[in-house]
C-alpha cells in the first residue's frame, strides 16, 4: 500500500510516539474544550440529550477518525507523505481530469479550518479566566489577539526550539484531560452507557431538534485531517499506536464532562463551560494554563501545515510562486511570509467579528466537512487504482457518503451564523487556484516547441563566430520543453534574433516537478559535443527547487567527469585557468493586446497575469542568483485577431 521512504520514522519508539503527540493531535486534541459546550449551547440541559450526544461523539471518532484516516486513509501514503495534495499526486497518474476539483476544493477548505481554528482554540482556553473570581470582568478579546500576534511573529524564526516541547506539553495535556475525565466520570458511572450507539441513534430520530446537534457534534473530529497531513513528520505507525492512547483520553474527558452536565439536568450554563467546571477549583489556573500552551501547540501545528500545504500546491501549479524561507534545518520547516500574514490577519477578523468562541462555534465545521468529502473521493478512487475488492470500495463510498453528507446537511444551518465566512475564504483561495492550473493549461496548449536538431548548426556557428561580441561565457536558459529533442521557439527568437548572443557553452535546463515528495535526480544530454549541453531535473513536489544550487552541483560533477571544461575561452583568462562566467536568461510572458479571445479564457488569463504580477517573478521562484540572471519579456499571444483589412489608398 505504497513503500514509504521515510523507514525510521515507521518504526515505533518512544521519542517518535511523543513527537507524534505534538505535531498530529494538537487540532483534534483541545476540541473537548469547546464541543460539549457547544452542545449545550444557551438551552437548558437535557441528560437524555447530552447522553446521545456523547454517544454520537464517541462514534463520530470511531467512524471518522478510527476506521477512515487512522485505519484506510494512511494506507494512501506517497513514499511516506501525507495530505489532499499528496493523494492528488499519487493518483493523478490514472489522467483523470474531473480528480482536480476536488482536490483544489479540499486543500481550499483544510486552508480555510486554518483561519478560524487558532481563533476558536485560544478563545475557548482564555474565556476559562471568567471562571476565577478575580478575572470574572476581564476583557478576554486583548489577550487572545496578543497570543495569536505572539504566535504568528515567531513564525519567520522557526519553530525547531519551540518544536521540542511541543510533545512533552501535549503528553501533559492528554494526561490533563483524562485525569479529569476520570474525576468527572467518577460521580456517575452510568453515563457509560452512551457508548451504545442505541442513544445516539434515539437522539437524532426521536428528539425534535437532535439531527440539528450533528454541527456540535462534528467538532470532536475537526482535526482528523491532520493526521493524515502530517503523516510524512512522524510516520504511519506511530500515528497508529498513539491514536489508541489519544483516543481514551478524549473519550474520558468527553464521559467527565456528561457526567457533570447530566448532574446539572434542567440548569443552564450561563457562560461556564463544563471543560473547566469538572476540575477541582484549585486546579482552575493550572488547568487554563495549561490548555493555552495546549491550543498554541496546536494552532502552530496548522500554520506550519498550511504552509506545507501551499508549497505543494505550488509544486503542483496551483498556486502562485511565493517566497519561502527555510529558518532552519529542521525538515519540512519553511516559513511562507505571504501566508503567514494572511492567515494572521484573518484570525484577527475572526476574533473581532465573532467576539466569543461560543459563536465561533456556531460558525466553525463546515469547511471542514466539504474538505472531508473531497479526501473521501479520492481515496475512494486510490481504493479503485490499488484494486481493493469492489464490494469493499462501495461498501465504504457508501457509508462515508452517508456519514459526511448527513453532517454536511446538519452543518448548513451554520452557513448564516457565520459559516459563510469561512465558505468564502475558502472559495476566493479555490478561485486563485482554479484561475492559476487552468491557466497554465492555456498557455501550455499554445507553447510553440520547434525541433532542437534543426537549430544545432546555427548555435554552434553563433558560438565561434568572430564577428559578434561574445554574450557570455556560459549561458543558460530554463525550458519548460520536457522532450529533450524540442525546445521553445521564444528561446531560439532569443539567442538568434532578439540579440544574437553568442557563448561558448549553450545550457538548457529543464525542471520536472514529480508526483513523489522527496526525489531528486537529473539527467544530462550532450546535444552537440560541448557547445549544447541539456539538464534536466527530477524533484519532488516536496523539495525546494533551488536551481542555482543544483546546477552548481551538476557542472562539478561533469567537471570532474571529463564531460565539460568550464575555463573561460578568453585567451588571457584562460591560461590562468579561470572559471568562466554563468549566465542565466529567464523567458517571462505578458499577455498580448494582439489577442482575440473567448471571454472565458481572457477572463482565466487576466486574473493569472494580475496574480503573476504579484507573485515572486520566475528566477527567485527557481531560486537562481538575482546577479547572473536576465529577464526577457516576451508578449504572450495565443489566439491573434483575424486579418485585419486594412487597404493602402496612396
């Protein structure tokens, strides 16, 4: 079920098991904090209610979280990595077209959980001060934009520090929250009986109102996707073996907290939160502290994941190029500035806007549910491509179509209440992306390639011609051509027509972006002796594709090799053996006025152009050295008006 690449991280061991704790379940690990509350929301507690919601909690983690990611979805590993975008790329292969909407739709909906879970998770964990006397009037709304702007800020430097407590602190938190459960649990054991999913059926069938409490309930597994996300940092295994861990826990603080509203039957909360109200009251401010590290862990953990996320959909082409950093050497970690301040001031707004997490609530869970359902398309279909028995396949199609769009339909009363908000981000971001693949789908359609044989005779005559000043030493372009034999005609306009630019070594270099995350390969085609030399480059959708680097290492290795003297031709330089100079030249587009159209793809191609204008241009997306590099403009035209008439009348 697919070889992971990563072999020691699949090896279960302590430190892996507590990595895992930190990196995985932070999301899905501090919703007790605001689900059974939700529940409950400003009605006054009903125990038959509350013991078929926990019922339908308990299986909601069984069918979602258990049985479809921690069991079947993890299967779907890409030489160990993990996420929507790593499905997309391990079927993709099978050439079908219709598989790229509901990827984009996907990685558009886990990026817009990312705007309002930080949001949701922190307020729920301060809003725990009202319940100590001294705080009870204590403006919540400071302090929560001031953790949220902290966390964001220390982004740019890396989180390796930080990172090292991450499973320590998450190992205290679950502890936290069952040791509570276990107090909560222990003034009425009978609340055990909503493990039987009996109540949680007789809830949504029998109490008027119950298939509405489906929205509450569905955010115990609002984190689910993570795991499967953020398989590449800790392996299959080790996710496997700590989930059964993982999973008591939730499951008894869940049972603490019912146990304590079914004692309070009739009441109604008035703000308290029955996450704080099972701890013994000289527990209170160790409890609020430690929930906050908690939801700062987590919060972390999904901006370090939407970053990794827009790296692949860049690799992928569906997001523009943006610049990354790599803050430290820590794998995986890359801070993407763009994002980050997006994402920042987004959770602002959210704070701002909703005030209170009991209304976050209220709008929090349906991005996330339409991301679930595009993930379970494609695993249905990975299921397909890997021959699972087919009565299996539609068995699960089936139950998860059921599942997932039960919640969907329960969910879209949220859709006024807020919902809408994140409905949005999350379609302005599936937009961009639309707008960007399809795109590059035009201009690819109209690339015109001509064949590189026929041209080999004039760049060698250009390359000893005494009469032109030479350009360059070594010159080098970037093709998008992935047969060697072919090459764009805007490169041959360039070198012969544009300028004549005569150099001693012509280098052509292609790079081929792989539907696995961590290869790196390349290839070398000597095209005519040492006057044309052709690279081609294998990486992975993971990897950063720093072009200068690997180009460097190319030419060293073919030096050593004998393959290539890179001296300068100079006659004074080059008995003093000196290195001649690279040149890199860079083809960029902009979409012509001699166009004609169809509204749509002048429509698709204006956005692009106005995206590109804003994205980082094509020599820093290839990480090349802003001093050796030549932009060439070149105007993009793909469908010219028909002839014009015009008449000579003198």
């Amino acid at each position: 079920m697919g070889n992971t690449a990563h072999g020691p991280l699949n090896k279960v061991t302590l430190g892996g098991l507590l990595v895992t704790l930190g990196i995985i379940y932070g999301d899905i690990g501090t919703s007790p904090l605001y689900v059974m509350k939700s529940v409950v929301g400003d009605k006054a507690i009903d125990k038959n209610v509350i013991i078929g919601a926990m019922s339908l909690v308990f299986w909601t983690l069984t069918f979602q979280t258990t049985i479809k990611y921690v069991i079947f979805t993890l299967r779907a590993d890409n030489k160990g990595e993990g996420g929507i975008f790593s499905l997309f790329a391990l079927i993709k292969k099978a050439k079908r077209k219709w598989l790229i909407f509901p990827a984009i739709i996907g990685g558009c909906c886990i990026l817009g959980e990312g705007i309002i879970t930080p949001p949701i998770s922190v307020a729920s964990a301060i809003e725990g001060l009202k319940l100590i006397p001294r705080f009870s009037q204590i403006p919540t709304i400071p302090i929560i934009i001031t953790i949220i702007t902290a966390l964001f800020f220390i982004q740019q430097f890396g989180t390796k520090f930080i990172g090292k407590f991450f499973g320590p602190v998450m190992l205290i938190w679950f502890l936290t929250l069952g040791i509570m459960g276990i107090i909560g649990l222990s003034n009425d054991f009978t609340v055990l009986k909503a493990l039987n999913p009996y109540y949680g059926i007789k809830l949504l069938v029998a109490y008027p109102g119950g298939f509405w409490l489906l929205g509450a309930v569905f955010l115990c597994t609002t984190g689910a996707e993570a795991l499967y996300s953020d398989m590449g940092h800790c392996g299959r295994d080790n996710i496997r073996m700590s989930w059964i861990f993982v999973k008591i826990m939730l499951i008894l603080n869940y049972l603490g907290q019912t146990a304590w509203l079914v004692s309070k039957d009739g009441q109604v909360l008035n703000g308290a939160n029955p996450f704080y109200s099972i701890m013994p009251d000289w527990f209170l401010p160790i409890g609020i502290g430690i929930a906050t590290i908690a939801t700062v862990v987590a919060s972390q953990a999904l901006i370090s994941g939407s970053f990794t996320l827009i790296n692949e959909a860049m690799r992928l082409n569906f997001w523009p190029k943006v610049k990354i950093k790599y803050p430290t050497e820590l794998k995986g970690q890359m801070y993407i500035s763009s994002i980050n301040w997006l994402l920042y001031f987004g959770c602002v707004f959210i704070v701002l806007y909703f005030k209170e997490s009991s209304n976050m609530e209220a709008a929090y869970g349906l991005t996330i549910i339409l991301g679930m359902i595009m993930s379970s398309r494609l695993l249905v279909f990975f299921m397909q491509l890997k021959k699972y028995p087919r009565w299996f396949t539609s068995i699960f199609a089936i139950t998860y179509i059921v599942i997932e769009g039960t919640f969907l339909v329960a969910m879209l009363e949220k859709f006024p209440k807020g919902g809408y908000i994140t409905l949005m981000i999350a379609l302005v971001l599936a937009i961009i992306m639309g707008c960007w693949y399809i795109a590059k789908l035009i201009r690819q359609r109209y690339t015109d390639f001509v064949p590189l044989d026929s041209y080999k005779k004039m760049l060698c005559d250009l390359s000893i011609d005494p009469t032109i000043q030479k350009y360059a030493t070594h010159l080098v372009y970037m093709t998008s051509a992935s047969n060697t034999s072919e090459i764009e005609s805007k490169i041959i306009y360039s070198i012969l027509q544009k300028r004549p630019k005569k150099a001693d070594i012509y280098w052509f270099v292609h790079v081929d972006v792989l539907d696995e995350p961590y290869r790196m390969d390349y290839r070398v085609t000597h095209i005519a002796n040492e006057d044309i030399i052709r690279v081609d480059f294998q990486i992975g959708f993971r990897i950063p594709p720093r072009i200068n680097l690997m180009f460097r290492k190319v030419v060293s290795d073919l030096v050593k090799n004998g393959e290539v003297d890179i001296t300068s031709r100079y006659e004074s330089l080059n008995k003093n053996n000196v290195i001649g100079d690279f040149k890199f030249v860079v083809l960029e587009k902009f979409l012509s006025y001699e166009n004609d159209l169809p509204l749509f793809e002048k429509i698709i191609l204006n956005v692009y152009f106005v995206l590109k204008r804003l994205s980082v241009s094509e020599a820093k997306a290839f990480g090349l050295d802003s001093s050796s590099v030549k932009i060439e403009k070149f105007p993009l035209v793909i469908a010219p008006p028909k002839e014009i008439k015009l008449q000579r009348v003198g």
